[in-house]
C-alpha cells in the first residue's frame, strides 16, 4: 500500500482515480479472457460458469466506467481536460485543440466499433 499522496505525486492522479481505472481495466481484461475461454468451453456447467464469470465482468466494467466518469468530473472539477462532453454553448471557445480532441474521440470510438469481438474497446 502506497502513503498517501505518493502515487499522486509520481503520476498526476489521485490515487482514487488511478484504483478505479485499474479495476476497470482489469474487468476489461477478465471479460476479454472470458469470451476467449467461452469459445473453448463444451455445453454444461463449465460452459454456464464461462458464460456468468463474463457477464459478471461486463457488468463490473460498466459500473467501473461510471465510476471513473465521476472520478473525471472531480477531479477537473465537472471540465474534461479535452472538451468532449462540453457543448458550444458552454460560452468556451472551440479553437482547433478542441476540434482535435473531438476528431481524436471520435477515433478512438471508430476505432473500438471497428474491432468487433476481436479487440477490447475501452
């Protein structure tokens, strides 16, 4: 266990922040395992076991992703770092960085939409 405001200190984020993106990346990772294990499994309890354990971890990283939406809006203090989620009318000036970081978002989104079951899409 880290001392309080040592990890904050040797990576931005509070460690609040940081625990929360690990679980969900880690729910990420299980439901991905989950659904590689399910192709191998024959019908029956193990097959059933497969099927609960990946949505189990679907359902965690669905929480998880809400959770760190909050942890996101704390800690910019309701104002993400990029604009996304921020309307024109905001009164904030669009400028190319936000038009860049809405293109990037968009890519990311293409990009997890492109991938299918293959790839794991955050």
């Amino acid at each position: 266990m880290q001392n309080q405001g040592q990890g904050q200190q040797q990576t931005g984020t509070r460690n609040e922040t940081y625990n929360v993106i690990a679980i969900l990346y880690h729910a990420l990772q299980g439901a991905e395992n989950c659904q590689t294990y399910l192709q191998d499994a024959e019908q029956g309890q193990v097959r059933d076991f497969i099927q609960q354990a990946l949505q189990t971890q679907r359902q965690l990283a669905d929480q998880g992703k809400q959770v760190l939406q909050q942890c996101l809006q704390q800690d910019t203090g309701g104002n993400s770092a990029f604009g996304w989620g921020q309307s024109q009318s905001s009164g904030q000036a669009s400028g190319s960085f936000g038009d860049a970081a809405n293109q990037t978002q968009q890519n990311f989104a293409d990009q997890g939409s492109s991938q299918g079951s293959s790839g794991t899409a955050f």
